[in-house]
C-alpha cells in the first residue's frame, strides 16, 4: 500500500524550554497562526520538573504542524544542538518561548528573504527585528535594546532574535558550545559574523520582558554587562556561580547584586598582579570598542533614527571623528580607568545595600 504524500518541510523550528508549562500552549498557539510555510517545531526540554512536555502533547494533535518533543538534561547548548539533530528541513529557525509574530507571514518571508541572499551565492543567516511586548509605549531602554537588535555590528545579535540559518552553514559554524552555561547564542552569532554575514529579515519578532520585568532592568543589566566583558576578555571562570547569575525563568526573582559582585571582586583581588592588569587592560579595549552604544542611545532618545538596522547623525559623527580619535591605548587606558570606578562604586553600593537594615 503507498504511503500518503507528505509535502517536504520548508523550516524546522527548533525551541529549548525548561519548565515552561504557562507559555507552551500560547507560544503553539500562535505559531499555528503563521500562514503560507511548511514547518515543523521541534520542542527540546531540558527535564522539566513541571507539566511542559504533558500540555505539549495533549497540543499535539490539533495543531497544523508536526510536533516532535526532545528530551534530555537541562543546558540551552545542548538543548538547541539536540533539537538541530532531530530537524528535518534544511532550514533551521532556532527560537525562544517567549516569542511571537504579529505578521502571519513572518516566516514565510523569512525563509524567502534567506533564499534570496543564498542564490546570490552568499553564506548568510538571518535575524528578525526585535521588539518587546509592552501593552502601551515602549519605555525608552527597550526602544533602545530593540533598535540595537537590528544593527549589524559585533555585540548585537542575541538569540531572542531568532536565528534562521540552513542546515549546511549551522554544521559549517556549529554546533553551540555546550561548554558555555550562557550566552552561547551571542559566540554563536559572532562565529556567523566571521564566516559569513548577518541579514536582517523583513518581519518583526516580539519578544517578552518577563525576565527583566522580575529581576528588575538594572541589576540585569548590570550582571549581563559584566558577563559579557568577562566573557570577551576570557576571563569568565572568575564568575564561581555562573549558573546562579542566570536563573532559569519559572525561578527568576528580584535581583540582588552583592551574591554576584562580592565574590566577583575577590576573584579578581586573588589574581596575580600582571593577570590583574591584563584583565583591566583587555577591558579598557572591549569597553572601548563599545562605546558606540552611548552616541547610538542619544540617536534613539531625540527619534534620529529613521530605517531599522541603521544609526542617526549621532553615531554617524561617534563613527566618522570620535571613535577614530579614542582607538588606541591612550583611548584603551581611559576606558579601563572609567570602568574601574563604575565597577568599584557598583560593588561598595550593592555591599551597602546587603548590610542588615538596608535594602
């Protein structure tokens, strides 16, 4: 008896989730809303302690896509990397829970948008522009955060973008490091940057605040700022509790930074003098390197922005004059020195605020 024709899968949608049990019917939900491709999602859990893998299959059936549930120990490296395994389009959409389309084309576009640039013989991935769900205006950080989404410079491509990438490219730059507890998608996309370019597809994706809604904007911020310098300057293993600096999200509380800067700092003071001063001079070089943001933030504040993936006469003149005048040591030096005093005052400001009756 022949088996029923099955139309070939346009896109594999793989998406980590880790007790995720209230977002799994929403996040389905909507995804069965997408009109005009052929795609399959690939849920991988990361061993679930609560109800995410049952509602997923009780889902199964009605949705309008193939549902296929990966299981396996908790880490979003490997997560993903599993998930990429069990595709079988050869059109990969790496994504998060917590995201969604308005436009009921957006993939469609997508995959149509990465065609176009890969018969121009380019090795390319795509990202969507980001936005945050907020049921009013945007307040001005997010503006900010999602306007820098859509630039195409080293630092700004995260995975609640989206990643959206062929196959054959994912095994070229992959897999994601499963030896990072976080931020592999951000090494993940610099490997993309380097081999390849990044192609701002013409959707947008919108992404929930929920983390930073409860850990609160600045303490986030302010941890995900030190990781991200750390990380660059190779010198992450002095954080000795990585995976209590990035909780998972049914844990998420409000942040407090004395747990993480405390220990931090004496990391740091345990270090040999000529490492101590080999950190703070790679840190001078990454902080410098990224001091673009600030003209950039300007642009976004007075709406000097006016085409997404592109900077107002603000960065324009950082880019032109200023971050010519600063790239050398002298530039490096000034950097360091500013970032040891913030980083100085965060750390006695968040000691004081751990002593008994603050806080």
């Amino acid at each position: 008896m022949p088996l029923p024709y099955e139309p070939r899968l346009e896109l594999s949608v793989v998406v980590p989730i880790y007790n995720e049990e209230g977002t799994v019917a929403p996040f389905l939900t909507a995804l069965a809303r997408q009109q005009g491709i052929r795609l399959e999602v690939i849920l991988s859990d990361g061993a679930s302690s609560d109800r995410s893998i049952q509602v997923a299959q009780q889902l199964r059936a009605g949705l309008p896509f193939p549902l296929t549930i990966v299981e396996g120990t908790k880490g979003r490296g490997g997560q993903l990397n599993r998930g990429a395994d069990a595709a079988r389009a050869e059109t990969l959409l790496f994504l998060h829970i917590d995201s969604s389309f308005v436009d009921l084309l957006a993939l469609r576009k997508g995959v149509d948008s990465l065609g176009e640039a890969l018969r121009a013989g380019e090795r390319v991935a795509g990202r969507f522009a980001l936005r945050f769900d907020f049921p009013g205006a945007v307040p001005l950080p997010y503006r900010f955060y999602g306007a820098k989404a859509a630039l195409d410079r080293p630092g700004c491509t995260h995975g609640d973008q989206g990643f959206l990438i062929r196959r054959d490219f994912f095994a070229q730059i992959g897999p994601y490091d499963t030896a990072r507890p976080l931020m592999e998608d951000t090494f993940l996309a610099e490997r993309v940057r380097r081999e390849g370019r990044w192609i701002l597809l013409p959707a947008d994706i919108t992404t929930s605040p929920r983390r930073f809604l409860s850990e609160g904007l600045l303490p986030r911020q302010t941890i995900n700022a030190i990781l991200m310098n750390l990380a660059h300057t190779g010198q992450l293993s002095l954080v000795r509790c990585l995976q209590t600096s990035y909780r998972s999200q049914d844990a998420t509380a409000k942040l407090r930074l004395a747990p993480f800067l405390v220990p931090l700092h004496q990391a740091m003071d345990d270090l040999e003098p000529g490492q101590r001063r080999q950190l703070w001079r790679r840190t001078g070089a990454y902080v410098r390197g990224n001091a673009w943001q600030i003209a950039f933030f300007f642009d976004v504040l007075t709406g000097g922005i006016r085409q997404a993936g592109r900077g107002g006469r603000f960065l324009d003149l950082y880019d032109r004059f200023l971050g010519r005048l600063i790239d050398n040591k002298a530039g490096d030096l000034g950097a360091a020195l500013l970032t040891w005093l913030w980083f100085r005052m965060t750390f006695l400001a968040a000691s004081r605020s751990s002593e008994p009756g603050r806080g």
